[in-house]
C-alpha cells in the first residue's frame, strides 16, 4: 500500500515546523523532515518534539532519500534558507537558498511532484516599487533587494517563473513571499526572533521596551510599519495550497495590513496585562540608510486565485501567542 508524504525541508525551524504541527494533524499523511538540529541546547528539537512524523532526514541525504521514495512523494514543502539578513558569506547564501531551490524545483519538475516553497518580502528591497506579486519576468527582474538574502530569494523567484514559461515545472509550484511573521517556535532564532518574541521578556517583567527612533519627519517614532502575519495564518494557506493543486506562482503571504511596531508593542502589553512602557533608541548609523519604514502586502492574487479565509488581526495573533505560548511553562507548539 503506498503512502502519502509531505516533505518539508526546514522542517525543525520557525515556520517549518508550524506547518509540519498542522500536516501531521493528518493522520493518513507522512510528514517527513528534512534539517538540521544543531546544538541540542537551542531547543529546534522541541519544536517537533509534539508531534508524530515519518521520517528525519539530513540535508546531505535529501536527493537520495527523495529518490529512492519519489512515487510517495504528494508535495515537497521547501522552508530551509540561511535567514540571516546579517550573514557575511555570499557564497553559503546562494547555495543555501538558490541552489539547492532551483535543485529541488528541477527534481519536482523532472518527478512531476508538487512543490511550495519560501521566498521572501525581502525581494521588494526598500518597497519604492510597492508590494505586488506580480509574476511577469519584467516585474520580478526589476526588483532591487538591499541585501544578499533578498537577492537570493529573488533569483528563486525569477527562476521558477522562467522555467514555468517555458513548459518545464511542477504539477502544481507556488513561491510564498512571506512578509514579517510571528509566532510560537521561535526560541532558537535569537537576534532573528520576530519583534513580539524580542519584547516579550521585558513585558513579562514588567520593564520598558526599546523600539528605534524615526528619522523621518512624517513618521513618529515607533511608527514604522510592517505586515505583521501570524504564523497560523501562514499554516493556513499552506494547508490550502495542499488542497487546490489547481493553483501555482508566486503569492504574498501577509496580512494584506501594514501595522506599527508600536502597535506591535501595546499589544504584547494588553496581552500580558500590563500598561505600555517604550523608550525609543537611536537607530544604529550602518542601517538608516537603507531603513524600510514601510511594508504591505498585496493580497489580491492569492484571494483571485480563490483562498478566502481572513487574515488574523494583530491583536488577536498576539493575545493568542501570549496567552497560549510565550506565558506558558512549554512555549512550544
């Protein structure tokens, strides 16, 4: 009797693992992992430590794993980046996050398995071209991101899109831009945490929390906004995706609303019951300049493509987050 496989690289990681928490719900699908866990001390192992897979597979084994089991294969869910908008090495970016996604969307098209993967709201660099996901190669081409991390999101995206002109992809391949996600299972991404997981030691202390001041004269400090997503919502149109075989290209995934980091910040407080308390600190002098003060993602394709669930308001993911996750002895989903 065959089995049905969802496989999911990066699977042990932030938005990986939520999603493997909502397949595995699943019980006539195997999630199969594919990651790395590092240090045990860093807890990635707990993100998955709830929840029953198929399978754990080593980055360095995934080709010959994904080989021998193709026939089984329904999806290939591909989350496993370098992250880090900080990283220094080049080199390890673009392998990381180019070639190996060009590899596995090659394998998906020459297997003709489906495949999701992630690309980023970094490919829109500082959003002076706004935020919609167009797919046309003109469009993805003119974009102009501000790090290495973008850039090699955005190569996915151009690449993926190219091939799919040309007749050669998946049965079914979508590229998710995810904008500014936040959620349980982040512990282990430190300095990389989303702003709600960064403040939340000095809320639960009651303690002021810091967020950059303005340099612009049009924005008030802690002004700033960002398209805050719950990752819930990010399992959601995954799931979805899973279920629409019909539907490929490349998506944003946020809110479709952009919300200040000082509303971030009161409600990490009204979620832990204590009044706001924020100090606004000067913005380090290597990043002004290339700031994004703004971000909003274009909804539009992915509710014509016919996914119509509302998105999570932000007080709502936050006192969820708080209530169910970051007060509790187990943040863990």
């Amino acid at each position: 009797m065959s089995r049905r496989i969802a496989f999911v690289t990066g699977g042990a990681g932030f938005i990986g693992s939520n999603l493997v928490a909502r397949l595995a719900e699943d019980r006539d699908l195997d999630v199969v992992v594919c990651d790395r866990l590092r240090e045990a001390e860093l807890g990635k192992w707990r993100n998955l430590a709830k929840h029953p897979i198929g399978d754990f597979v080593a980055p360095e084994a995934m080709f010959d794993w994904l080989e021998k089991r193709w026939r089984d294969i329904e999806m290939v869910i591909h989350m496993a980046a370098v992250s880090s908008t900080t990283e220094p090495d080049a080199d390890k970016i673009v392998h990381s996050n180019f070639t190996l996604s060009r590899d596995l969307f090659r394998w998906c098209a020459d297997r003709q398995r489906r495949l999701i993967y992630a690309s980023s709201a970094a490919t829109y660099g500082d959003g002076g071209q706004g935020f919609d996901d167009d797919n046309g190669f003109e469009a993805l081409a003119g974009l102009r991101p501000l790090n290495t991390y973008g850039w090699s999101k955005a190569l996915v995206d151009i690449f993926a899109a190219r091939q799919a002109a040309r007749g050669y992809a998946p049965p079914q391949w979508v590229g998710l831009k995810f904008f500014n996600v936040y959620g349980p299972n982040e512990e282990h991404k430190h300095a990389m945490k989303s702003v709600a997981a960064q403040i939340w030691p000095h809320v639960r202390e009651g303690h002021a929390v810091q967020l950059f001041k303005s340099y612009r004269g049009d924005i008030a400090d802690g002004g700033q906004k960002r398209d805050f997503v719950y990752v819930r919502d990010c399992a959601d149109v995954v799931q979805w995706l899973m279920g629409a075989p019909q539907v490929s290209g490349i998506f944003n995934l946020g809110s479709g609303q952009a919300r200040s980091f000082e509303d971030m910040a009161n409600a990490v407080f009204a979620a832990a019951g204590k009044p706001p308390a924020i100090d606004y600190t000067p913005m380090p002098p290597a990043i002004r300049e290339k700031y994004q003060y703004f971000t909003e993602a274009r909804m539009d394709r992915l509710r014509a493509a016919g996914y119509q669930r509302p998105f999570t308001q932000l007080e709502e993911g936050i006192s969820d987050y708080v209530g169910r996750f970051l007060t509790q002895p187990d943040p863990y989903r």
